[in-house]
C-alpha cells in the first residue's frame, strides 16, 4: 500500500469526516431529497466548513484543537 497508515491523523480525518456528514444531512434536507440540488448544498457546505476548520485563528481555543493540522500556519 503506497499510503503508510500510521502517519495518519485520525483525530483529523474523524473531523472532516463529520463535516461530510453533517453537510450531507443538511443538503439533503435543504435540497427537499433532490439529488443535484442536494449534492451542490453538502459541497459548499462542506467547503465552508473545511475552510472555517482549517484557516480560523486558534489562538483562543483549547489546546488540543490548536494542536490539530493547519495549512494557514
């Protein structure tokens, strides 16, 4: 396997994961079982949550979140 799985952030991936979730279950509420229109809300709502999580200051949050990757560091 050319992806060495113990140098995965877990904490990390289990974030983003949610994020998909929850922006799945919202776009599909939203979107009133659309499919499209459904696909099109998770995706921006995923965007906006991904860019909120990775670019907003942590300097005022706990210190296992300021711990977790950020590319905007």
């Amino acid at each position: 396997m050319p992806v060495d799985l113990s140098t995965v952030n877990w904490t990390y991936v289990a974030i983003l994961s949610v994020f998909v979730f929850v922006a799945c279950l919202l776009g599909s509420i939203i979107s009133f079982k659309r499919k499209v229109a459904a696909a099109i809300i998770a995706a921006v709502l995923f965007a906006a949550g991904f860019v909120f999580w990775t670019y907003y200051p942590r300097e005022n949050f706990p210190d296992a979140i300021k711990s977790l990757p950020s590319s905007a560091r």
